[in-house]
C-alpha cells in the first residue's frame, strides 16, 4: 500500500508542506489502538486531496471489525468540515451506515 505524498498538490490549500513529518508519539500510540475499537462498525471519510489520508487508511487497515472507507473525490481534509459540495455526499454516506448499522445493533 503506498502511503499519499505530503508533497503539495495543484489547488491544494497546503501548499508549503515539502515532505511528510515523522509521525509523533501521540500518533503512533493511537494507530496502535485501533484494534481496541474492536467489532464495532468503522467508516472513515476521506478527501482524495487530503494530505492525511494516509493515516486514514493505515487505521483502516489496522480495523479489525465490520468497516468501511468511502472517498470524496477532490476534497481536502478542511474541505470535509464546511464545503457543501464535500460535506453532502459525507452526510449521506454517514446516514446509510449509521441507518444499516444502527438497525442490525436492534436485531
């Protein structure tokens, strides 16, 4: 699995990051927890110009439980947070989750 360049993108909004930083402590202690989330349901949202994503997919990976991981195609990660163009489909990936996850939790 290749990991995404930190490299700035044409249009991103990052555009001084050259390389990607080491991960810090705190990031690697909580990509070494993701397995305690255990059987539980996982989506991660992702922007495919997001220079995170990488770590998004790395937790993905580690996930042991039913999960999912749905891209938003040209979003960044703040672009996730306000833009509605991004923010819509997100809202209804999450609602179809939640719904099928939530009503299999009920029996």
């Amino acid at each position: 699995m290749r990991k995404a360049s930190c490299e700035a993108l044409p249009g991103s909004a990052v555009r001084t990051m050259r390389r990607c930083p080491e991960p810090s402590g705190l990031l690697q202690m909580s990509q070494s927890r993701i397995p305690l989330i255990g059987q539980r349901p996982l989506l991660m949202i992702v922007g495919t110009r997001a220079v995170t994503s990488w770590m998004s997919v790395e937790a993905f990976q580690r996930a042991i439980g039913p999960k999912e991981i749905h891209w938003i195609d040209g979003a960044s990660h703040v672009d996730l947070y306000d833009r509605k163009q991004y923010v819509g489909p997100a809202v209804e990936q999450l609602a179809g989750f939640f719904g099928e996850h939530l009503d299999q939790a009920r029996g």
